[in-house]
C-alpha cells in the first residue's frame, strides 16, 4: 500500500451526547489511565430554570492541533507530534516540568503522579496504527464521536466538514485545533 | 604555573576564611544548616511520594516553586542596576560595590536553578535540559532559551567575580581589557535573562493574564527595584560589620534611580489593569480574580491590594529627597518594595494566570507544608553561599587577606614571584 499522507481528526455532534460517560470509561479502561486521571471528558452546561431549562453535553479531549502550544514549549521535545496529527508525549524524555499542562488551551493533559510525568490522550495510536479506530469512537453507544482521516476525501470526516457547519474551541490561540464540533 | 599554584592557594585560603569566624558568623550559618536540613528532609519526602504532596494540582499545575523561581530571575539580573551607572557613566562610587551586585546574582541564580530542580516531576532526568549534555528543545521551548541564558549568566557572573578576587588575592591589578568587555556584555545579559523568563509566560495563548506585550516591561521594572532593595540594606550591614566603606551618597544614588523604577513599575501596572478592566473582555477574569475576587474566592485579594499599597508607599518615600536620605525610612521603603515585588512577581503573578482554570473551574492554591519548608531550605542556600562568599571576598576585596598578608604567624606565605 502507498504511503499517503494522513491527517486525523475527531469530529463531535455533541447534540446526541447523553452523558452515559461509556468514552470516559473505556478510554480509561483502554489506556490504564490512573486513578483520579482522565484523558478525556464530558463538559456539562446547564440553563435556565424548570420548566424552560435546557442542559449541554459536550465531550472533550486533546484536540490534536495542527500547531501545538504544548509540543512547542516542551524544553527537551518529549512532547511531538506524528505526521499524522497526534500529539504524543515520549514518557522517557519528559522531566516533569508541566510546561505543556500550561501552554494548553483545552486541559487536555495531566500530571502522573506515580511516573511525575505528563501524560494525555494518544488518539490510541495502538488501535489506530492497526487500522482500529479509538476506543472512545467505538464505544459510544449514540454515535457522537467520528473519527477519520480528513486527507482522505472519500472518509466520513471529510464528508461531514465538507457539508456541516462546525466549529471548534479557542480558535484565538492559534494552535488550530482538530476537533470539529457540528453546529 | 605560578597562576596555578597562586590559585589552588586562592582555594584553599578561601576555604580557610570561610571555616573561621566570629560566634554571630557561626550562629548565622548554623541557622541556615538548620533551614537546609529541615528544607532537605521535606524534600526526600516529596521525592519519595511525588509532587502530591505539594498543592499543585492539573489546574494549577505551577505554583509556591515557580513564582520564587520568577521573583529570583529578578534579584539576579537586578545586579546590572549598580553595574550600569557605574561603568556607562563612570560614576566611581558604585563602582566598588558592583561586586557585591554580582555576587548576589550568583547566590539569586543558584536560588533559581534550586526552585526549578524542585518543581519537576523528574528530578533524576534533570541533565535532559543541561545544555549540550541533554537534548534541549532550543530555540522554539521558551524554557530551553531560559536554562541557557540562565547558565550563560551565572557562568559570566562567577568568571567576573573569581577573576576580580583572585587578582585581589594575588595583589595584581585586573586586566581592564578582559574584565570591562565581560562587565559591559553583563548588561545585556541581565536583560536578557528576565526578558526571556517573562517570555516563558508571554508566548502562552492560552493563559491571557499573562499574554499581554507589557510583560517583559513590567519584570524588568519590578526587578530593578526590588534587587537593590536586598543590597541596600545588605551595604549597611557590610559598612557595621566590616571596614568596607561605602559612602552614602551611592546608598541615596541607587535609591532614586529605584524610585524611578518603582515609579514607572507602578505606571505599567497601572496601564496593564486599566486596559483589562475598562475594555472588559472576558480576559478579565483573572484581574478581577486577583483584585476583587471572583465567585466568592477572595483569597489573592488582600496580598494584591498589599502589593500596590506597599509599592505606593515605597516609591513616594523614595522620591522625596528627605525620606530617602533618612536611614529608618529608607529601610521601610527598602522592605516595603521586598514585599511588593515579592507578591507581584511571585503568587501574583502564577495563580492569577492559571486560575479562573481553561474551563472556568477555580481551584484555590495555598502552598502545603511541604513547599515551604523546600522554599525555606532553597533560600537558605542561597543565603549561605552569599554569606560564605562575602565572608571570603570582603578581606581581599579591602586587602586584608591577600597572599602576602592576612595570616597568622605560623602559617608560613607562600612564595613570592
């Protein structure tokens, strides 16, 4: 097969989130995230009062940005980012220092106690180099998450930015984040 | 040869005055012993259970460490405020106690280096930003740019400070050749280093409070007062305790030009806060969070308003000829601007930056037990290699103790050349 080029993404219909947190368990499950840790999130907003109220769920992780504040501040380059788009951090390089945790814009990372290194979502690069697609895209039983590769034009990201209206958070810092919610 | 015979006994006399002293110098430094053992044992026990056991957590992630890390980047390029008018306008009664200045910066860098040792998660992978021995992320980490010049300086502060004593020592005269371009490149340097550090917030995007192009201004401005505050009050313990004359009038000149910094400190503080607050973005949260207060969390309140109040009251007592020529006043407003710039540059400069959280979430940070006695014992250092280099500089920088002179009859001097 020829090597393309790849370019992953999320993209999130936040709409159909109904808070069950199943992405929240599996990832944790998936990965062997830590007590008291979580690499992803669902961010409740609530409104009004009854009987007019209305309440948001709206699920988050790292957003895998084309121009990362984190990889960029990391002093020793343990944080990088593969050709493909995922933000990784290289758990031998990292000192510790929490740069990273500062400089992003979405709280994605946190800090590992027993390890005292950072730690965040890999986009479960090990499903998706076997050609699997992320724990918490497969798990969720309402079909929020998408998750495909946005070179790709016959992909079902593609399809979707290419026909929806989105948006995504922060797009004032710069780091071009790369997930996409549909309006 | 001779140099290096002539140092190794710079060393070993150096040793010497270091170990014998009066009972005050003994009490001094066993007082620090103290505050470095008990900063030691708190520090074995966060190696052995982790950073958890500081108040640090995901929301704030930096805290008690980084913000004296930051106040101390000042003091150390402070020096360069008596180094200025001592060798760009010639003014020569500074210009013997520049030394004390580069001493200072060495004792405040060590301070430094101690404070970032302590925040990482790693210590045991800290050569991982030594650089040439790690593989520095330069020039695009802020922070590598940081530990570079940060070391560049302490290396170019420590060269001009042994070199100054050894020819003390040795009875020569320096050579004006080497040490005046090292002087002159020091000015830079010191810039350098607290501008660089200010960039280590700046860049940030995603912290607002702190991405604002004043920021650089406002640490050097705050620097330059607050590191003179130390060596005044530092120069009139050195005029009681030692025969080292320092006249007054280099006292009361380093106090002006403090005031105009002081003065133009507040000026940018001021502008910082009246374009936060008047235009109102959603950006003022973090203002409002460390001036007012916000959801009930008051707990940066009182400090900030103490920070103004004290820089306030420094910077008119510095101002009015009267009150800066006063010794008891001068020392009030010396302390008054310790503590404004300390607060400032310290937890009011890290928490409001990191709290309201990205999500809005407020997580109050007090520094547990652990990161003060840590703080504590990092302070001690410094304090004890300051004490123990005045405690060896002092005598030769008067001619006291120099190869030929200083020591007790028995001890035999060592070889004319």
């Amino acid at each position: 097969m020829a090597m393309k080029k790849k370019r992953y993404a999320l993209v999130i219909d936040s709409r159909k989130c109904i808070n069950c947190k199943a992405c929240v368990v599996a990832c944790k499950a998936e990965n062997n995230v830590p007590i008291g840790n979580f690499r992803n999130r669902i961010n409740e907003e609530r409104k009004g009062e009854y009987p007019k109220l209305s309440i948001n769920f709206e699920p988050e992780q790292c957003h895998h940005c084309a121009d990362p504040s984190c990889v960029r501040v990391c002093p020793t380059g343990a944080s990088w980012q593969r050709k493909d788009g995922i933000v990784l951090v290289n758990y031998d390089e990292c000192i510790g220092c929490r740069y990273c945790m500062v400089a992003c814009p979405y709280d994605a990372r946190y800090f590992n106690e027993a390890e005292g290194v950072v730690d965040k979502c890999t986009l479960c690069r090990h499903r998706v180099d076997k050609g699997d697609i992320p724990a918490c895209v497969e798990t969720c039983p309402s079909k929020v998450r998408v998750f495909g590769d946005l070179e790709d034009t016959t992909s079902r990201v593609h399809e979707l930015l290419s026909t929806r209206r989105y948006r995504v958070k922060e797009p004032q810092t710069g780091n071009g984040p790369q997930l996409y919610y549909l309006l | 040869m001779f140099t290096l015979r002539n140092f190794s006994g710079f060393f070993s006399d150096t040793l010497r005055l270091v170990t014998k002293g009066g009972r005050l110098y003994y009490a001094w430094v066993g007082f620090l012993l103290l505050l470095i053992a008990i900063g030691a044992g708190a520090y074995i026990g966060q190696l052995k259970d982790g950073l958890i056991v500081t108040k640090m957590r995901d929301q704030v992630s930096w805290g008690f460490y980084i913000g004296n890390f930051t106040f101390l980047v000042g003091v150390a390029a402070a020096a360069i405020m008596l180094v200025i008018p001592a060798y760009i306008y010639d003014w020569e009664p500074i210009k013997e106690i520049t030394i004390l200045g580069e001493m200072l910066a060495i004792s405040a860098l060590v301070m430094c280096l101690g404070f970032v040792m302590v925040d990482i998660g790693r210590p045991d992978r800290f050569w991982h930003i030594i650089p040439l021995v790690g593989r520095l992320n330069w020039p695009q980490s802020m922070l590598a740019w940081d530990v570079i010049v940060l070391n560049l300086y302490l290396l170019l502060n420590w060269f001009v400070v042994t070199y100054l004593l050894f020819c003390a020592y040795t009875e020569r005269h320096y050579v004006k050749k080497l040490v005046l371009p090292l002087v002159l490149l020091s000015i830079p340097m010191a810039v350098s280093i607290h501008t660089v550090t200010a960039y280590l917030y700046n860049g940030l995007a995603a912290r607002p409070f702190w991405n604002s192009a004043i920021l650089a201004p406002r640490f050097l401005a705050s620097a330059f007062c607050s590191g003179p505050a130390i060596l005044l009050i530092l120069l009139q313990v050195l005029r009681k305790t030692t025969r080292l004359s320092i006249k007054d009038e280099a006292i009361f000149k380093v106090a002006e030009l403090m005031a105009y910094t002081m003065g133009f400190n507040l000026f940018l503080t001021a502008a910082e806060a009246f374009k936060e607050l008047y235009s109102g973005t959603e950006h003022m949260v973090y203002f409002q969070y460390l001036l007012f207060g916000l959801k009930g969390h008051t707990t940066l309140v009182p400090y900030a308003w103490a920070s103004i109040l004290c820089g306030l009251a420094a910077f008119i007592l510095f101002l009015v000829p009267r009150t800066r020529t006063n010794w008891v006043t001068l020392n009030i407003g010396c302390v008054l601007i310790y503590a404004s710039v300390y607060i400032e540059k310290g937890m009011g400069l890290i928490i409001p930056g990191l709290t309201p959280d990205v999500l809005g979430d407020i997580y109050v940070y007090r520094p547990s037990f652990t990161e003060i006695a840590v703080a504590a014992g990092i302070f001690a250092i410094g304090f004890l290699v300051f004490t123990l280099m005045l405690k060896a500089a002092v005598p030769m920088m008067l001619g006291e103790f120099t190869i030929t002179k200083g020591r007790t009859s028995a001890e035999a001097p060592p070889q004319q050349i």
